[in-house]
C-alpha cells in the first residue's frame, strides 16, 4: 500500500481543470438559474441524488464525478445521505408512477430554500419512455424544476457546469 | 437428457421461431417441464407472459442448448411453474400484474411489480382493467423473539437505484431480507409493442444503463435471428469489442466500489480511474462513453478507426501496469479480507437451482458463460478461460472478476489483432416474413436474454427482455441470512443486481 500512495504522490494529481467560466453552455446553464439562488447557495451545495427510474445511466455518470479527474468536492459540491442535508436534489428517470411519491416525499423532507436538478433526456419530459402508461413522463410534473442538464446520459463534464452554474 | 428432448418432439414445433426450437405443449406436457426444472434437468432461463400465452425458456446444459416452450391460455389460466420450482415466482407474479394471466396453484398470490398505481390493471393483456385502490403490501412474517425491522429504500442514501428492502434483524443479526422492487419499471416492452426496429433498440439499450452494449447486442441478435440477417465480419468483432470494453468498465467500477463499501477508499479511487480510461476511450473510439446505440439489428453504426484502434491498445498496457498491484493490495490487506471472506455465502446448490449467471454463480461453482456454452460469434474464434470458485463468499466474487478483467484484457488483444479489414458494417434489415428469434448474450452480470417476433412490416409483436438479475435478486435474500446489517451494503453491491433490468 505504501508503494501505491508514494507513487500516487510523485505522479502529482490527475484532476483536471474546471471547464471554463467563459464557456457559452455554461452561460446558458446560469441563465436558467435565478440570480437569488445563486447568492443564497453562495459557494457550497449539498446535493442529494434521486434515482426517480432511470436506466442507471444517469447514476454511473453521477458516480463518475467522485473519481480523480472531475473531483466534484473541490468545488463545494457534496452528496448528502439524507435529504434533510440537501440544498439541491439531483433528480433522473422519467419518474415512474410507483417512484413518484417517494420522489414527492423525498422533496417535502428537504429543508427550504432548495433546489431541483433535472438530469437526463428522461428527467426533461420522460424521453424515450413518455407514453407509458408506468411513467408520469418529467421530473416538472412531480416537483417544480429549477435546472435541467441534457444528455443520455449527461457526461461527467456537462453535470459539472450545470452544476457550477448553480453557484456562480 | 434425452427424456427432455423427446418432451420437446412431443409439442407443435413452431417454424417461424429461429436459432432454437420453440414448441407449444398442453398442460400435462407444461406441468412435466416444470417438473423437469425442479429436479434441475434443465435451468429455467426465463418465463414471460404474451397475450393469452405463456413461454419458457429452458437451458439444457448437458447439450448446451436452449428451447422454448409455450403454453396457450386462452381461458386465461396456465399451471404454475413456481409451485414446484421457485426461481419461477417472481416471473409468474410478473406474467399476472402485465398479461392478467394466472398461474394455477400459485404459492404467492402477491403483486410484484404492479404497486397499484398505473391507472390501469393488465397493462399488456389484450383487455385491460380499471385500477383497483392500491393495498399495503404484505410483507413476509417473521416470528420470534426480540425481532426488530428495519425498512431501507425505495430512496438510498447512495446514489443509486431505487428499491425497498426489509430487513427483519435480531440484534445486529439479519434474521430475514425481503426485497420489493418495481420502483424502477418503465414499462418498456409495453413501448416495444408496435414499435419500429430502430425504435425498440433504443428502448432495449437503455433497459440497463450499465449493460447498454449487452442489451443491444442481444436484441440485436434476435432481431437478426428473426429475419434471418447475416452481418458483416467487421461488424461481429467490434461488437464484441463493446461488449468486453464494457465488462471491463464495470468490473473495474466495482471492484472499487466493493472495496469501498467496506471503506477502504484507496481501491475506489484507483479502480475509479481505470474505470475512467475506460470510458474515455469509448467515448473517443465510439462516439460515446457508455457505447449506447453503438450497436443496432444489422450490424454497428460507428467504425473503429486506426488511430482508435491505437487508444485502446494503449489503454490496455495502461491498465496492465495499473491493475496487478491493486490486486496485490486487494490480497494483501487483511483489514479488507476481514470483511469480504466468508461473507455473503451463497451456496453452490442455490446458484446452480435458480441458474445465477454471471460472477455471481462463477464463484458459487454454476461453470456457466453464453460466450463459451452457446458461443456467438466471434467469441467461438477467441481463446479465453471462465473462471470458477466455489467458496461463493464476497471474495469469491470479487476474484473472479479480478480473473475476469485479466481475461478481458486479452480478449480485446485478440480482437484487435484479429478485426478483419475495413468492410461494411451493416447488413440492411427489411422486413419480411413475419419471424421470431431469440438470443443470449453474455453480459458482465451474466447472460442478457433477448425474445423477439416481428411482424411482416418488421415491427415488434413481442419483445421480453430479461435480465440476468431476475435470477439474483432473489438469491441475495439468501445470501445475506446470518450476516450483520452492516454488511448489507457490501454483499448488495458484491451481487451488484439490476434495479432497472429487472423493473423493465
């Protein structure tokens, strides 16, 4: 073990810069986000992830902002355990019925004020799943939405300047 | 077993079904192939519902092939297969929430994925039914004394899917785990029916994010199977080519991430990042990290340049540098081997009972992978070994998906090496006669079955998807029995099942 942590040291970090301020996608992630929210989460979230039915897509790519190069905590983001840690819930999944009142649950448990991401084409109007007759079809039609970041799934990269864009 | 096949010359062969036979039996036929699963001649692959029948699939071992068997219900009646064999439980309480089709003499009268709250009963029946009010569920009793329960999900405090588990704990104890799921069902085959081949392989992609290469892998084989489809050559070897790249992003992943349940943190950042290359080089070679929509019915969409060719042989020399002292460190940590020997045992006889595919029965003794019992190409030209324990503990598991990424490693050499020179990569799928196929595919959780009919204008009629899980979930229960609950997230995700595969 040592030999892994001293050459871990040597090698220097593999973390990779934040992607850009100046970026346009990232100017139209914050536009979508009120400039009060901004100011009140300041420089800190607390996040709480919601599996609301996806494929799991959605959560590797979630999963992958942990690992060293997208290194999500230097930036003040955290995932909470509970949702009465949370400012923000990052939701996925076109909200399965049998999911939709734990997701509406799971919202009344989260303190005021707070926040709803939606992540995913899912999340955004159901996608590929709208018209079953097991989804509600979109996050928006169980809790109010403040943010949504596209793709299928949303790349590590595109999570991370939505969620910068919360902040800044 | 020749009883078994002279059982299968006694139905009504269907000839539009390829690849395999599939035969339509009477009840006492039905009622003798069920019998044949209880005394483990033959492992039950999958039991799916269709509208006013009911189809089987068994795995003959010995001869290393695969029949369906069917069974018309017009009166909306079958005899129950988990009466006497119970891996068939949850997929009869399946068949009856989705078709209405009940399974006569059934031993747990209980919805399973129907949680009372589609607007609609029978959802896939040809008539369906008004919604009754949903009912509490019944959970299991458990009797005795200084019992406590303990209810996890269906919203984790990881990030992961959703689920609901009940634990009845004696003390620190796990006396009792009793696993309801259905959170995650999308009813995908229900978007499937009627849909266009282009469609539903979409929709079969995302059955399972993490087994997106394996789903449409399958559905593709079916399909092709179906139509009678031969692909291009270049086509088979860069699907197979996914199909590894993807097992190793996922053994890697968890291999970590076991660790990691047992806060050993060091092997999740490291295994984190092989994962990383992993998934980076995807996306430069294929357009996408994850390989969705890569493959589709007739062959693949993206090809793999030289210069990708290059990246992954990078990638392995990168990973076989980086990945034996993980495994020497896995090996040599007693802390961690503390936890993980001796841990969520599963006995050899349950594994080889409810047919676990996959990592799961490999290190429960099951010697059982779809690429080398029922090969499908190319995998019948490569050279590579299926390791098997029979400890069936968390370490076992997590070794033979050490021996496995080794194994990956040297399969996607092969293919590399071997990749037959620029050619077209896809074979037209037009409609024709209307056709069924079924395929197997194996999946870094275990073998993904696939079960298709199209009709004349090559839309799907049917299509059932099942997930390796189905066979897992309910082994896990098992599993866990004695164990401290402190351990749970530990043998969950050393099983790893499918939330979403298994939900559909």
């Amino acid at each position: 073990m040592r030999r892994i942590l001293f050459k871990s040291i040597l090698q220097g970090p593999l973390t990779e810069p934040a992607p850009g301020v100046d970026d346009a996608e990232l100017a139209a992630l914050a536009a979508q986000v009120d400039h009060a929210a901004r100011a009140r989460l300041g420089r800190s979230l607390s996040i709480r992830e919601i599996d609301a039915g996806s494929c799991n897509g959605c959560e590797l790519e979630i999963n992958a902002l942990a690992n060293a190069f997208y290194d999500l905590e230097r930036f003040g983001l955290r995932f909470v355990a509970s949702p009465r840690h949370a400012d923000v819930l990052l939701v996925t999944g076109p909200v399965t019925k049998n999911m939709s009142e734990a997701l509406l649950r799971t919202y009344e448990a989260t303190p005021a004020p707070k926040w709803v991401v939606a992540a995913g084409v899912c999340a955004l109007d159901g996608g590929l799943f709208s018209g079953s007759y097991a989804c509600v079809g979109g996050v928006s039609a169980v809790v109010p939405v403040d943010l949504y970041i596209s793709g299928c799934p949303p790349t590590p990269t595109a999570l991370l300047k939505g969620l910068i864009a919360l902040m800044q | 077993m020749p009883v078994l096949a002279d059982m299968i010359a006694r139905g009504r062969r269907i000839e539009a079904h390829r690849l395999c036979p599939r035969v339509v039996v009477d009840d006492d036929l039905w009622r003798a192939f069920a019998a044949e699963l209880a005394e483990g001649h033959a492992t039950l692959l999958g039991l799916w519902g269709d509208v006013g029948a009911v189809h089987m699939g068994l795995l003959l071992e010995a001869e290393k092939a695969i029949s369906v068997v069917t069974i018309e219900c017009p009166e909306g009646y079958f005899p129950s297969v988990g009466r006497v064999h119970s891996p068939a439980i949850r997929l009869e309480r399946t068949i009856r929430d989705l078709y209405g089709l009940q399974p006569e003499g059934r031993p747990d009268p209980r919805p399973w994925l129907d949680h009372g709250r589609w607007g609609v009963r029978y959802p896939l029946a040809a008539t369906q039914e008004p919604a009754q009010p949903a009912r509490p569920y019944a959970f299991l009793a458990s009797e005795g004394e200084s019992l406590h329960q303990i209810p996890v999900g269906p919203v984790h405090a990881g990030i992961i899917e959703p689920g609901h588990f009940r634990f009845t704990a004696n003390g620190e104890a796990i006396v009792r785990l009793e696993e309801r799921l259905g959170y995650a069902h999308k009813g995908v085959e229900g978007l499937m029916t009627g849909a266009s081949i282009e469609q539903a392989a979409k929709l079969a992609g995302r059955t399972s994010g993490d087994s997106t290469v394996a789903y449409a892998f399958a559905f593709a084989r079916a399909v092709e199977a179906a139509l009678g489809v031969d692909i291009p050559p270049r086509a088979t070897w860069l699907r197979a080519l996914m199909a590894e790249l993807e097992r190793l992003a996922n053994h890697f992943g968890d291999i970590g991430a076991i660790c990691n349940d047992v806060a050993f943190a060091l092997m999740l950042a490291h295994c984190g990042v092989l994962r990383e290359r992993v998934l980076r080089t995807a996306a430069a070679c294929f357009g996408h990290r994850l390989m969705m929509d890569c493959i589709i019915p007739g062959g693949v969409c993206v090809d793999l340049s030289a210069s990708g060719a290059a990246q992954i042989r990078e990638l392995l020399s990168a990973a076989r540098r980086a990945f034996p002292p993980l495994i020497e460190l896995y090996d040599n940590t007693a802390s961690l081997q503390d936890r993980t020997v001796g841990a969520g045992t599963v006995h050899p006889q349950l594994a080889r009972q409810y047919g676990c595919g996959g990592f799961v029965g490999r290190a429960s003794g099951r010697d059982f992978d779809a690429r080398r019992d029922l090969p499908y190409p190319p995998y019948d030209l490569l050279r590579f070994e299926v390791p098997v324990r029979d400890d069936g503990d968390v370490n076992a598991r997590i070794w033979i998906r050490i021996r496995e990424v080794e194994q990956s490693l040297a399969l996607i050499e092969q293919i590399l090496d071997r990749l037959p020179a620029d050619g077209p990569l896809r074979a037209p799928v037009t409609a024709g006669l209307p056709g069924e196929g079924l395929a197997l595919v194996e999946g870094f959780r275990g073998d993904v079955l696939a079960a298709v009919r199209l009709d004349s204008e090559a839309r799907v009629e049917r299509c059932h998807l099942r997930d390796p899980s189905w066979f897992q979930w309910p082994v896990l229960e098992a599993a866990i029995e004695g164990n401290i609950v402190a351990d749970f997230p530990l043998c969950n995700k050393s099983f790893n099942c499918s939330y979403s595969g298994h939900d559909l």
